[in-house]
C-alpha cells in the first residue's frame, strides 16, 4: 500500500503529517513528548509528520489521543454547526494493512470532541489495544454484522449482531473479530473528555517548539 492509499478521500501523508505538527506545536508540545505520551517510537512520529511514513490505523488513533483529539479531527478541519450532510463519497475513510476499515461519519466540530464512525473488520482480524482516552470519555459500540470481541480492562465480551455495548473510553480497550469466516461491522460513537493541562492549548504567548 502506497502513503498516498492510507486515506480514500484525497488527504495525502503529507498533510495528515503538517496537521499532526500543527497540533502537537499548537500544544506546546516536543516531538519527544508526543512519543512518550503516545507509545509510538520518536522516529515513527517523525516520519508520520515529514509524510515519509503511512501511520496505521492504531498508531493514528494513539497520536490523536496524545494529542486529546480525534481521528476526524485530524484529518478534517471543523465545519460551521448547522445541518451537515455527508456522501458517502465525502467521507474520510482509513484503512489498515492488516485487514481493517475505519469510515468517519461525523462532521468535525467546533469545541467537540465527538466521532462517528463505522469500521469493518476482516475475518480474523484483530485490531489490537487502543490508548485510554482522558477521564470523562464515552464509547458506545453497535454492532451491524459478525462477531465482535469487545475487550475493555483484559475483560473480553463477546458481541453479536445486534448487540450494543458502552464503556468508559478512559479504560484500555480492543476490538476483534472473533470470526475466521465472516467480516464484521460495528458502528461505534465516541465521545472524548477533556484531557489533562499537559495536553492542552498553552495560553497567548506561551512557548511552542
């Protein structure tokens, strides 16, 4: 897979990379600090911010809760609140080498940290462990089709078409298909709680990297 194939909605490496700076330099925030809030090696993070290097899905999403954002807000830049239809053409779409398909269905807001979205999972497939997201986080998970092994805190649940779930986004979490024959779907909706100072905006005048 190219860098360029990572995303599906015409958003090539090269500018998720300048958006990852943008916040993490808009935060106050050293490459080196990013790497160790994240788990993701300095050299990885740098690579993913020159564009050089496709992020999966997993270390996109760790980067984001770093940061104390989003995938969706990473790769769309905030629309006025009012009615907001998106195609499914205009949808930001990433995909995993392993197997895995994350669709945004939620427009980025102002001052929200909430995403939308609807991922597939090849038979098999384990997406692996997702980083906590700060205290006051929600994540609500239905699932469309398949099976699905919902692990939060090393418990795992195992979740069915039809089923739905909810835990605290500030707990470790992973998905996986438990099936070896069949694809599966689950929505989920994520709702992100603030994160602490050391993640935040510094103020007016404060010293950015």
């Amino acid at each position: 897979m190219s860098d360029e194939s990572a995303l599906s909605s015409g958003l090539s490496m090269g500018e998720l990379g300048a958006r990852i700076r943008a916040e993490r330099r808009a935060r106050g925030l050293a490459l080196e600090r990013l790497a160790d809030l994240s788990g993701v090696s300095r050299s990885m993070v740098s690579e993913v911010e020159r564009g050089t290097k496709t992020p999966s899905v997993l270390v996109l999403d760790r980067l984001a809760t770093a940061l104390g954002t989003s995938i969706a807000r990473l790769l769309d830049d905030p629309v006025r609140p009012e009615v907001v239809v998106l195609p499914g053409s205009a949808q930001r779409v990433v995909r995993d080498p392993s197997g895995w398909e994350r669709r945004i269905l939620s427009p980025t807001l102002p001052d929200l940290e909430f995403e939308f979205m609807r991922t597939t999972l090849e038979p098999g497939v384990d997406a692996g462990e997702f980083s906590p997201h700060p205290p006051g986080s929600h994540e609500y998970v239905a699932v469309e089709a398949g099976c699905l092994r919902l692990t939060v805190d090393g418990v795992p649940h195992h979740l069915v078409a039809g089923d739905a779930a909810y835990f605290p986004g500030s707990r470790p979490h992973a998905f996986a298909n438990a099936s070896t024959d069949d694809a599966c779907q689950y929505y989920l909706a994520m709702i992100l709680g603030r994160p602490v100072d050391s993640h935040r905006r510094p103020p007016q005048g404060g010293h950015h990297e």
